[in-house]
C-alpha cells in the first residue's frame, strides 16, 4: 500500500509540474496580444524603399546519426527609410523565398523610391512594424499551456483513479 501511495505522490507531483510549465506560456501570450493590440494604434510613417536585395541564409546543424548539415535559405531583405519629427530611421523587412530564382524575382519587383505605410512606437520611433500581425495572434502562446496543462491533468487524473 505504501508503494501504491508513493506513486500516487509522484504522479500528483508530476501532474503539476507539467501544468506549471503550461502556464509559463500565460504571460508571454498576455504581453504579445497586447504589444500586437498596442502597435496598431501607432501612428503611421510614410517608409521609401532604399534597396532591396537577395539574402542567403547558412545555418549549420548537428545531428548526432546524421552528422554535420547546412541548410539553405534565401529571401529578399527590403531597406526602407522613413522620417519622424524630421529625424531619418531605418526600417528593413524581408520577404521569404523558396530558392535563389524566388528571392530575385521578389528583388526586381521592387523599385527603389517605392513607399509603403509603417508604423512607429511614438515614445520610440525606432521601433517600428510594416507589417501588423492580427491582433490576437499572441493567443497562440496559449497552446503550449493547453499541451502541458491538459497532460498534466490527465496524469492527475490517471493518480485520483489509482
């Protein structure tokens, strides 16, 4: 009987370290729905296209069977300027491709001196988005908490049974 109870223990335990772990996740889901929700009440800049260029990205991985690899990517990083009270800011933003051939394409249908509508933190114009992301994408962090939290009640769950 005491093994059954020491088992018990370790699986009420178990149960809510994972739900604990979920809800690491709460947080960061609160603060990206909020920082999404802030940045679209920013005001607007008009941004003028500088350059843009293909970009080749190398990220070495290890696989402890497979070895040493590198994996390829590419995309078309765009270089825009935009002013706020008549200081000049950077604002770069890339657009993904799937090969080489993809990534210039992207590049030729830009052109330079092209504007598009950015918008900037006004206590820190530096900080910018050009592109918003919908305002309850940050919901997503929420999932992980589902995961971890769900598991963890099952094992409880599975300890009250036993």
């Amino acid at each position: 009987m005491e093994g059954a109870a020491s088992s018990n223990s370790l699986l009420w335990l178990v149960g809510a370290v994972f739900i604990l772990i979920g809800l690491i996740f709460v947080p960061i889901a609160i603060k990206k729905v909020r920082a999404d929700l802030a940045g679209r009440n920013w005001p607007q800049a008009t941004a003028v296209l500088e350059r843009a260029e293909v970009m080749k990205y190398m990220v070495d991985r290890s696989h402890k069977d497979d070895g040493p690899s590198v994996r390829v990517s590419y995309s078309c990083l765009l270089h825009y300027r935009y002013a706020v009270n008549g200081e000049s800011f950077v604002a770069q933003h890339g657009e993904p491709a799937e090969d080489v051939a993809h990534a210039a394409r992207l590049v030729a249908a830009h052109q330079s001196g092209e504007t598009r509508l950015i918008h900037y933190d006004p206590q820190a114009p530096a900080h910018y988005r050009v592109e918003l992301e919908g305002p309850y994408s940050g919901l997503l962090w929420l999932l992980p908490t589902l995961a971890f939290g769900g598991f963890g009640l099952l094992i409880i769950s599975m300890a009250r049974q036993s």
